[in-house]
C-alpha cells in the first residue's frame, strides 16, 4: 500500500469514530502567540509539549531551519496574518541544536536536483532571472546566529506593529530544553 492510501484509510476511519472532536477549537490562539520554528520531525510533539502549547493555544509556522530568508515571502505574511488578524499578541522564533540546515549547502543540494532530472539550464534560467539559487538555498553555521538573524527580519518589518515581542529561542531537539537567545520584551521601543 501506498502511504496516501494508508493515510486516507486512516483518516475515514478517524472522521467516522468522531476522534476530531478532542480537538475542535476555533482559529484564534488562546494564548495569543505565534511561533515561527523550523519543520524538523523531532519537534512535531515535542516543542508543543515543551511550551505546554495545547491544540488551539497557538499559532505554529514552520520551514527548514526556521530562516527567514526574503522578508515579503510567505513566512513574514504568515506572522503578520496572525497578529493582524488572528490576535497574536507575540512571536516566538525558535531553532535547535542538530538542525539539518546547519551546515546546509545550497550547491550540494543543487547537484542533488539535477542528478534527479532538473536541467542545467533551469538553474541557469534562474540565475539569469536575477535568483542566486545557491544562496536562497543555503543553510547557517551558528543556529544562535540564525536564530538572532530571523528575529531580526521580523522584528525590523515594517508592518509589525513596534510593540509586538519577538523573542529568539533554541530547543534541544533530544531533551525540549529550552535557551533564550533574545527576549523581545527588552527590545520594544
């Protein structure tokens, strides 16, 4: 069986049990934050576990590595929809220890799509278009470092509101120890 058809067999029999109702809520955080964390599987479970984040409590947005690389992309979009419109009074960045970006390289991972059929041309039309495909997507050396960067994107946007907290954090994927890199109470103007 393929995993779609295991997944939907499953998912016929949760709909049909009514297992969904344990976690009905509604769209607004209730505890009024949003994080921002990078998608690795280590955190599913545990980074809300680690905050004691329940179903509802929050506003959870992920990507590789928890880097905000284009400050108008659709991760920035995102933090603004929630606080705007969706009452998050605050932000969380928060990276770990034992990130697959660290050390990232985007040419290695070029070389990895072109030996799985994309064209050399393709990447070529791409950096003729203005797009330094390498750097876009390139990885950090210091998850601190990226951290502190991606809190920065966020808390120098111009259409956050200056009185929104943005903190940094890094968990220890292994433990959910938690390290403030920077705490946005003390950087509200």
């Amino acid at each position: 069986m393929m995993y779609l058809d295991e997944l939907i067999e499953f998912n016929q029999e949760f709909s049909k049990e009514k297992k969904y109702i344990q976690y009905q809520t509604d769209k607004f955080p209730d505890k009024r934050i949003v994080i921002f964390s990078c998608m690795d599987t280590r955190l599913v479970e545990l980074l809300p576990n680690a905050l004691n984040i329940k179903n509802g409590d929050a506003k959870i947005v992920k990507n590789a590595g928890a880097i905000i690389k284009n400050p108008f992309g659709s991760i920035m979009r995102s933090l603004l929809v929630a606080v705007y419109a969706l009452k998050a009074d605050e932000i969380l960045v928060i990276g770990h220890h034992d990130c697959g970006m660290k050390g990232f390289s985007g040419k290695q991972l070029i070389e990895k799509a072109m030996q799985r059929g994309v064209q050399k041309e393709t990447i070529n039309t791409l950096e003729y278009a203005g797009i330094d495909v390498e750097q876009w997507l390139e990885g950090f050396e210091s998850v601190e470092d990226s951290v502190e960067h991606s809190v920065g994107v966020i808390r120098n946007h111009p259409l956050l509101p200056k009185d929104t907290p943005v903190h940094g954090l890094v968990i220890d994927p292994n433990t959910g120890k938690l390290d403030i890199v920077t705490k946005g109470y003390e950087k509200i103007n």
